[in-house]
C-alpha cells in the first residue's frame, strides 16, 4: 500500500513537471523558475505539490482574460500616441496602456512626521469620503491615532473604507479595529492567510493609496505606524508624494477594484473625474498577479535604456534579476551617471546580504553606490535625466516587480524633477560611497540567489 501510495505521488510529480513546463513565462517568471520548480516536482513530489499549490503561480485571474483586457488597454494607448511619436510619454503609454494625464498637481511628502500631519489633516477636512489602502498597519500610537481619526469621520456619516495587506497588517488583528467598524467605518482584509481565497498565499498587495473625495490623493512608500508617520529616535526616512487632479481618478479606480477583490462594494462606474489642479503631466503605472505582463519592470527597463545622462535610483532593497542589472551596467559602461542610494543597515538582514553580489556587480560596472547613513532609508524613487521621475511603491527586488500588487506614478513634470533631484541631493549628503569590499563566500552566494524571490 505504501510503495501504491509513493508510485502515485511520482506519477503526479511528473505530470505536474510536464505541465509547469507548458506554462507561460509570464506565470511562473522566468524559464529558470519554471524548470526549477519541474525538477522540484519530478524529484519530491511529496514537499513540491503542495509547495507550489502554495507559492508557485503568480499570476492571478483567467490568462485569456487578463490578456484580452491588457491587449484592449494598448490598443487604446497605440489610439492615442500612433507609433511615430517617441517622446517618453508616448513610449511608456503604449508599454504602460495608460494615457497620460494633464493638468495635476504632485507634491513630494517627506516622512518623519510631515506625511503623517498631511494625512491627518485630508482625514479631519474629507467631506464624503475616505479610502485608505495600506500594506502594513501597525497597532501602535499612530495607528490607534489614525483609526480613532477615521472612526470619528464614521461618525460624522462620512463613507470610511481601510484596505489592508493581511500579511502585512498581522499585529493589527480584528479587535484592534472594531472602535472604527463600530463607529461605522468598513475595514477588509486582502487575501487572508487563513481561510478561503483565490490567491496564492505569497501574493501580496503592496500597494499604498489614500483618497480623500476622489479629489485629492497620495501614495509612495509610508504604511499606517510610527516609523512612517514619527519624527521619533526610530522613525524611517520615507517618502510619500500627494497628487490632485485628474489622475486621482485613476487610483479611485484602483482602490475600487482591489476593494472588490477583497470582498467589498464600492460603485467604481460613479466616479467623477477630478477637477485640474495644476501643471504635472503623470501617467499612473499599475503591476501586480492581477496583469499579463510586469509593467512597472517594462517601464524601469525602458526608462534606464533610453536614458542619455543620468538614472538616479533610491531604493530601500535592491535585489534585481539579471536584466534589470544587466540594465543599470549597460546604462553606466554607456556614460550614464547612474547612482544607487540604499540604505546603510536595513530592517531586513537577509535583503542586505542578498544585495551585496548585486551591489558589487554594479560598483564593478561603474555605477556610484551610497550608503545612507543616518536611519533606515525606506523611500523609493527613479529620476531620468531632465525628463521624469518614478515615484511610488514598488522595491526594486524580484518580489515588488513580478509578485506583489504595486503601483507607481510616472511625473513628467519640470517642478517634480527638480524636487526628486533635490531630494536625492540631500540623500546623498547623508550617504558614504560603497567600497565594496567585502564578498560573499560562493556557498553563500549560491544559498542567497536561491532566496532572493522569498525577499
């Protein structure tokens, strides 16, 4: 009975490793994520079925739908942009399938207690409505802080929806919210880690969005906790950036559609487009389990290939695949001053050790490395030569570009390059240049490459 049992597990080991070998790239990364899981099922089928069962799909929906529905969006940009003009804008609108979005106002937000004093003033001064959607939550004085705030808004009568990252928001369990669902606020729980859901547990959504009567909006790197929204011994530095216009509509959209995936009900086909506000030229970049293709991967690629002077990136882990590094090499051997600030220690030991090849390979290239110094660094920004910056969510490691929920804002705006430049000037201030020195031993390098997607 047990040699019975072992036989049917091989069997469907290597019937599961033909069929993960017909897979798409787009579903499982890469061919070497493919033929790596092949192996795993053909060889322990026991531990790969249920692993990949777990962890081994990223990509979330029906294919041929998700395709149609992509194919649709690029059909519209190729409308808009036709296929002579090679500005930037017009680049990214056809890669992207977003149109380019006129007449906003961007304004970059600092962390240590700037974003939070912002975010509580759009919370006390919304006339009808607050969606908040949040990857980490935590249950500490700013977050009791922002829920209490949110809770007296209920009160008011206003609509109050929380979205959080079930992972990401695990200290804040039901009880901590129950004064704002008491109050009236509706608060949901995206792709829970137990109980029923359509995901795959790994997928997380990342993304961060705040809306105030679909007027005004922000985003970028802050969650809802004292490292975020503090200027205390322990607070970050973060970086948020707040939009009003037009494209606020876009991330009302946004917040709208993952609301459902998490349960909820909100009337997306009711929602007026927001009034101009200023200048800024932005174009919304959405990636995630939820789309065919890597968007927010195509435009960094894009971005770094066509650029002719400078690509100036902060990230807070950098862990990229090897096009992304191929990229910033290429970009730098070409005259490109590209520079990559990280921070000094981040909060994740096993991120800065996986990072340390790749932070070789790129100071070998001739790409200026810096350590900030003073305090966790968690903002994230791209800035191209003169022409636009990318502000948003999204890491540049492997997890944050091909599996979890992001989103990111292209802004082609003359003030908003100025302010990212600016800002990275002074991130640079605090930073001292990477000598890249130290190595990893070749077990370890090997045992890092491996786990780099779980980062």
């Amino acid at each position: 009975m047990i040699d019975l049992a072992s036989h049917i597990w091989t069997a469907l080991g290597f019937i599961g490793a033909l069929l993960i070998l017909g897979r798409s790239d787009n579903e499982l990364r890469s061919r070497g994520s493919r033929i790596a899981w092949a192996l795993f099922l053909a060889t322990a089928p026991t531990v790969a079925i249920p692993m990949f069962l777990l962890f081994g799909n990223r990509k979330f929906g029906v294919v041929a739908e998700l395709a149609e529905r992509r194919e649709r969006e690029r059909r519209i940009a190729r409308r808009t942009y036709g296929q002579r003009d090679h500005s930037l804008q017009a680049v990214m609108g056809r890669i992207l399938g977003q149109p380019l979005s006129g007449g906003n106002r961007l304004e970059l937000l600092g962390c240590r207690g700037e974003a939070g004093a912002w975010l509580l003033q759009q919370i006390e001064g919304a006339q009808q409505k607050i969606w908040i959607q949040t990857y980490q939550y935590l249950p500490d004085a700013s977050g009791r802080k922002i829920r209490d705030a949110l809770a007296a808004r209920a009160r008011d009568g206003l609509e109050v929806c929380l979205l959080v990252d079930d992972y990401g928001a695990m200290t804040a369990r039901h009880r901590f919210f129950r004064p704002l669902t008491a109050a009236g606020g509706q608060v949901r729980r995206f792709n829970p880690l137990i109980g029923v859901s359509r995901m795959r547990s790994n997928l997380r959504n990342h993304r961060k969005a705040y809306i105030f009567d679909e007027r005004i909006a922000a985003s970028g790197g802050i969650n809802i906790g004292d490292p975020y929204l503090t200027d205390g011994p322990r607070a970050w530095e973060d970086l948020a950036f707040a939009l009003e216009g037009p494209a606020v509509t876009g991330l009302a959209r946004l917040f709208a559609a993952d609301w459902r995936r998490a349960g909820g009900r909100l009337d997306s086909a009711g929602l007026r487009r927001s009034p101009e506000a200023g200048d800024a030229d932005v174009q919304l970049v959405v990636s995630g389990p939820d789309r065919t293709d890597d968007p927010i991967f195509a435009a960094l690629i894009t971005a770094i290939y066509r650029a002719e002077q400078r690509v100036w990136i902060v990230t807070p882990y950098y862990i990229p695949n090897e096009e992304l590094e191929y990229a910033l090499t290429i970009a730098a051997l070409r005259g490109v001053d590209v520079r990559l600030i990280v921070p000094r220690r981040s909060n994740h030991p096993l991120a800065d050790l996986a990072r340390l090849d790749h932070l070789q390979n790129a100071h070998r290239a001739g790409c200026g490395i810096f350590l900030y110094q003073p305090r966790m660094l968690h903002s994230k920004l791209a800035l191209f030569d003169d022409d636009a910056v990318l502000l948003g969510t999204a890491n540049l490691d492997v997890r944050s570009l091909f599996l979890n929920f992001e989103l990111g804002v292209f802004s082609y705006g003359a003030a908003s390059v100025r302010a990212a430049a600016t800002l990275v000037e002074t991130y640079l201030a605090a930073s001292e240049p990477f000598a890249g020195e130290k190595t990893l031993h070749p077990l370890s390098r090997g045992l890092m490459r491996i786990i780099e997607p779980l980062l």
